[in-house]
C-alpha cells in the first residue's frame, strides 16, 4: 500500500466471488471480472462503451425478452433526450408481481410499537390487483395522479404497484410532512386520488394525522377520492374510503402496457432554495435500472431481505419497493432509528434475518459513538451486505461497520433522486478500501472534469455522466420546454450530465466524494470538500453535529466559518477550538482549517438528513431567508434563527 492509499477493510473470497449475480453476468458477456478492480474495470468500460450491447444483455439476463426483442436499444443517445427501448412496451408492477412463488416472502413490516405484519408473493398480488379495480372503478386512467401521504408501511408498497399496474402516476410523501409541504409537492401534479393513513410512529408515541389530511384535502381541489388507512383504532373523518374495503375486491390481474418511457412516479428535489422539482421517471428505465443496481451490484435475489432504513418522502423508499423485482423480500420498519435505544435497527436487522442492510452514515457514527458492536450484540447470521447513502462515509466510520458487524462489506453509494439509482458504489466481486466508493456503476459513464471540461484523475472535478442512463429523468412536471431540466443538469457542459458533486477519481478506479461543488469550499483559489472536515470532527467525540461555509464576501474577501452543536457537556473554550483546528489540520490539510468556530444551539437539515450548506451560505451572501428558503422542506425551521441573526451581524459589521 502506497502512503496515500486507504486501507483495504474487505476483500471477497475467490469462491464467494464466483457465486455472484455479478461475475455470472459479466460472464454472459465473456469477461472474467475475478476478485479485483481490474476484471471488473474491463467490464466498466465495455458497458460504457457499448451502452446498447450492455443493456441488451441486462434485458436478457432478467428475463425481460417476455416484453419483446429491443431493437433498436437506443434510438437517439443526445443528452437530454436520449431515446431507449422505442419499440417497447411493459409495466413494472406486471414484472415484479411476476417474481417468486406465491408462498416466498414479499413484504415483512415492523412498527416501533413492535407490530409485525407480513405479505406472500400471493397476497401483495391479490391486494394489488383488488386496489387496481378499485382505482379504475373510482375513475382513474392512464397517466391520472395517485398520491400517498403514507408512512413506511406495506400499504405504501400495495397502493405504489396499483397505480403502476393501471399506468396511473405515483407520487409520495411521509407523514412526517406538514400538510403545506405536501400541498407544496403532491398539489404541483393536480392528482385525482390521495391515499392516506390515520396517522405514524415515531420517538415512543404515535402521531394521529387527522387534521392536516384535512388540510390536504382542501388544499388541493383536483382530489376527487380520499382512501384511507386506519391504524392505531383512529377513525377517519367522513367522506373517505375505507383501505380495506378496496384492496379485498376479487378481480383477475390486468396490467396496463405502456411505453418506455411512460411516466411511473414524480420524485421531488429538497425543495431548500424553491418550490420543490417534481422529477418525472419512466416505467422501462427504472425497472432496468433497479434490476442492474440492486441485481448485480447489491447481489439481491430470491434469497433475501433487504431493509433499508427509509421514508416514502425519499428516493431509497421507492428504491427499496423496487427490490422486489430482484426476487427479493423487503422490510418496511415505521418508526425511530434510534427509540428506545441507538441499537433498534441492529435489532431488526438480527430478528428479521435481513441479508442486505442500508442506512446513512449518520446512523453508522451514532453506533460507533454509542459503543455498539453489531456482531457481539445481534444474530447477524444471515446479514452480508451493509450499505449507506445520503452523504460521504469517514474511513473511521467505514472502518468501524466492518469491524464491528464481524468482517462485513459495507457498500457505499453516491446517486441521487435524479437517476433514483447510484452512479458509483460497490461490487460483491471488487475490494473496498476505508472512505472509498469501491467502483463506478456499470452502464454509468461517470467521469471528473475540470473547469474546461477535462477529465481529472486522482485530482477534484465535478463529477459528470458523458453518455445517457435510462433513469435519467423523462422531464420535470410542468416543464414544457424542459428549460428547467437543462438548467439543472446541462448548462455547464452543454450535452454531459453534471450532478453537482466534487469527486477524486484515484488511480485505482474508486471514488472519494468530497461534498457538493455548489457548496465546495474555494480558498484563494484551493477547492476543497466539506466532507474532508466532516470526516475529520468524526475524531471530536464533543461535536455532535457540524457545518461549515465558504462564503464569498466581495472581489477580495472570503470567509470560511465552522459551526459546530456541541454535546450537552462540552464547553466551545479555546482548548476545545484549538483541539479542532489541529484535527482538521492532521486529518486534511492545513488550509482546510477554519477561520472562526461558532457553536449554535443545532443545525436544520432536509427532511432526508442532509445539510443546509447553500441555502445558509446564501443568507450570509445577503439572501432574504423568507423568500429564497422553504421552511416546509426543513426537519427544524427554528434552528434556522441563529443562522439568520448571525447572517445579519456579519453583513451589518462587513458594511460598517
């Protein structure tokens, strides 16, 4: 190991290798991928290269020819508008309520009250297709909006397929949600039905969602039908639909065959600095897409259960729902990660026999710094992935999940809602090295550019995608001219996908993910990742939460704060500041050290964990916080006054 490489915390066996989806795709495609980066390199660059040979043997490989021959693959590979599958005509809820026999597991529900429901294979289709009927005696057609304001439940799961299975648009979100943040997204699609249940669990009580269904339901005035689950003995109020009076009606499956790229959910963007992005997916690209990410770089088959720890407000729910394309089973849990006790999703994981395990870095660190060891604590027999999402890993934190979940490879991925898939993350057959993602996803032509649009290796660039993915998004909703759509993506490099993520591409293939490049840190002209101080803080057991800035203040002054929540013991002194400017110096470099630490009460994040790096940075720019920030997208909109108090000191003393 050179001095600048990570180490390697997990490396597959030979013959664990061979027994992967991955190395019996690759060699349907006469490629011997072996245990390391370099077969699997040749097998990247093959699925790039040839984008229409790849997918066709995808198609083939998951049995999809029961759908046609596709021919051509790929009518027109411009970005945006790239054209896949022309020909085609399918439906994703056909295919998944195809898998498996009637008596395997589909859906295995856990509450925080310690409730457990399960659905066969036989039953999720029998309710499915009961609620389909429904659906379209209630009036809805192809393309009409069915909306959930739904916790992580099987319901969700049921009334996602029934819309899918009748061409009819799905659009979620968690209950969680205040009744303005879900008229601010779901009101944008004008949906003609809204299911919805009575209320959800979390932190040791439930929460009875009454009124703001209420609120929902006057807010939007296209709703024509209320279907409603009742749950903890709360009755509805009048005038809805009961849930289970329309999923236990009799009726033979009909599934309606669309084409391509038919739109099958809008997902929206954080909605932080705006009106939420209702992105728009098609039915082919996201089955092919899943049956991909989930099949051969996560390894799911009939043999399993996956859990991801999730919400229907977030990609990874819709994602989870999608593995039951794999042949997998799949575990809905609603409730509190951390009630009563840091270690409840271990217990899940160990009481459910779940085999692939996802979560957030966040939950990772809270385990570490709780003292939890997985392996000597659970039955972790039958877990052998472990995965996380939402934000860059520290290699303490990756090193730890292995260690301590008994020599386990921990998969992280870096994606987003706008593909609802990965452009980089693991492979059963390729080793993993701390703080790394280990592979770029196959089919995904993933590079780092610089600002001339040169490809940088073992360097920072923005991370782009040169050649089209068929997930990519079909438009925004209501976005015409899809002027939107190219000014989120296109407008830096005409014709290449730019995400917004600043990444290292190493000489080993991997990628290191530094943070978002809108909110990248550019010191005299140095650009940094914020993920590089976040990692290092992991090291100061007295942070509990962090955020820093890179504030451009004029032509020639630029200010780079750090603003730490502090444990309830711990004191910001300067033994404390001093103590944190050395780790970040030791960690990462001395220029990633910040000019001021401030300790706030706490930091508000996106309802999906994330931080608030450009929209608070903008309120130090001078951003009026009521107009360029929509507090409904903020899981604590109070914690945003400290932030705007302070913005408003610094500018008054930058004028004086």
């Amino acid at each position: 190991m050179s001095e600048n490489e990570n180490p390697v915390v997990w490396r597959p066996s030979p013959e664990a290798a061979r027994r992967t989806a991955m190395a019996r795709f690759a060699a349907t495609a006469g490629i011997d991928v072996g245990t390391g980066i370099v077969g699997y390199r040749k097998l990247w660059r093959w699925s790039v290269s040839d984008l229409p040979g790849f997918w066709a043997a995808v198609w083939s490989h998951y049995g999809l020819e029961r759908y046609g021959t596709p021919e051509p693959v790929l009518a027109d590979d411009k970005m945006p508008g790239a054209r896949w599958f022309p020909g085609i005509r399918l439906n994703i809820a056909d295919y998944i309520l195809s898998r498996g026999e009637p008596g395997d597991l589909a859906v295995s529900a856990v509450t925080e009250t310690g409730e457990r429901t399960t659905l066969t294979r036989a039953q999720l289709r029998d309710q499915v297709t009961g609620l389909a009927r429904s659906l379209r005696e209630l009036g809805v057609r192809p393309g009409d909006r069915v909306v959930g304001y739904l916790p992580n439940v099987p319901e969700a799961v049921v009334a996602f397929l029934a819309a899918a299975s009748i061409g009819a648009v799905w659009s979620s979100v968690g209950q969680d949600y205040s009744a303005q943040a879900v008229i601010d997204r779901i009101g944008q699609l004008e949906p003609t039905v809204l299911i919805t249940a009575t209320g959800y669990h979390y932190g040791g009580r439930g929460h009875s969602r009454r009124e703001e269904i209420e609120l929902i339901r006057s807010g939007i005035p296209s709703l024509r039908h209320t279907i409603v689950v009742v749950r903890d003995g709360q009755e509805p109020a009048d005038g809805h639909l009961d849930w289970q009076d329309l999923v236990r009606r009799e009726a033979e499956p009909e599934y309606e065959m669309v084409e391509f790229d038919h739109p099958l959910w809008v997902l929206f963007s954080s909605g932080t600095t705006g009106l939420p992005k209702g992105i728009v997916h098609g039915h082919g690209g996201i089955l092919l897409e899943q049956l991909k990410f989930l099949g051969l770089h996560t390894d799911l088959g009939p043999r399993d259960r996956f859990f991801w720890y999730t919400s229907p407000s977030w990609v990874m729910w819709n994602i989870q729902a999608c593995a039951l394309a794999t042949g997998a089973g799949i575990v809905c849990y609603d409730g509190s990660p951390t009630h009563p006790g840091p270690e409840r999703l271990w217990e899940i994981v160990a009481d459910q026999g779940v085999t692939v395990f996802g979560s957030s870095p966040g939950f990772l660190e809270a385990s570490r710094k709780a003292g939890i060891r997985p392996s000597d604590d659970f039955d972790l027999s039958a877990l052998r992935i472990l995965s996380s999402s939402g934000s860059p890993i520290a290699p303490i934190t990756h090193e730890w999940a292995t260690s301590a979940t008994g020599g386990l490879p921990l998969f992280s991925i870096s994606g987003g809602t706008d593909v609802a898939s990965a452009f980089c993350g693991g492979s059963p057959t390729v080793e993993i090295r701390s703080g790394e993602i280990p592979v770029r996803c196959l089919g995904v032509a993933m590079d780092a550019w610089d600002e001339q649009g040169r490809s940088v290796h073992n360097g920072l660039g923005e991370l782009v995608v040169t050649r089209p993915m068929p997930s990519m998004p079909v438009h925004f909703w209501n976005d015409e001219t899809q002027e939107r759509y190219r000014d989120a993506y296109f407008s830096i490099y005409p014709g290449v996908w730019r995400h917004g993520d600043w990444i290292t591409i190493t000489h080993q293939d991997s990628v290191v993910v530094h943070g978002r490049s809108d909110s990248t840190l550019n010191r005299n002209g140095v650009r940094m990742g914020s993920a590089d101080i976040y990692h290092a803080l992991e090291a100061v057991p007295e942070i509990a939460d962090a955020l820093v800035l890179g504030v451009e203040e004029g032509a020639d002054r630029y200010w780079m704060p750090l603003f730490v929540v502090l444990t309830p013991q711990a004191q910001l002194d300067e033994r404390l500041r001093a103590r944190i400017a050395d780790e970040i110096k030791r960690s990462a470099s001395p220029r990633h050290v910040p000019d001021e630490i401030i300790a706030v009460p706490g930091l508000p994040h996106t309802r999906t964990g994330k931080r608030l790096e450009v929209p608070i940075k903008r309120l130090f720019q001078g951003a009026d916080a009521a107009r360029h920030i929509q507090t409904a997208a903020i899981d604590d909109p109070e914690l945003l006054e400290p932030f705007i108090r302070l913005a408003k000191e610094r500018r008054a003393r930058n004028q004086a």
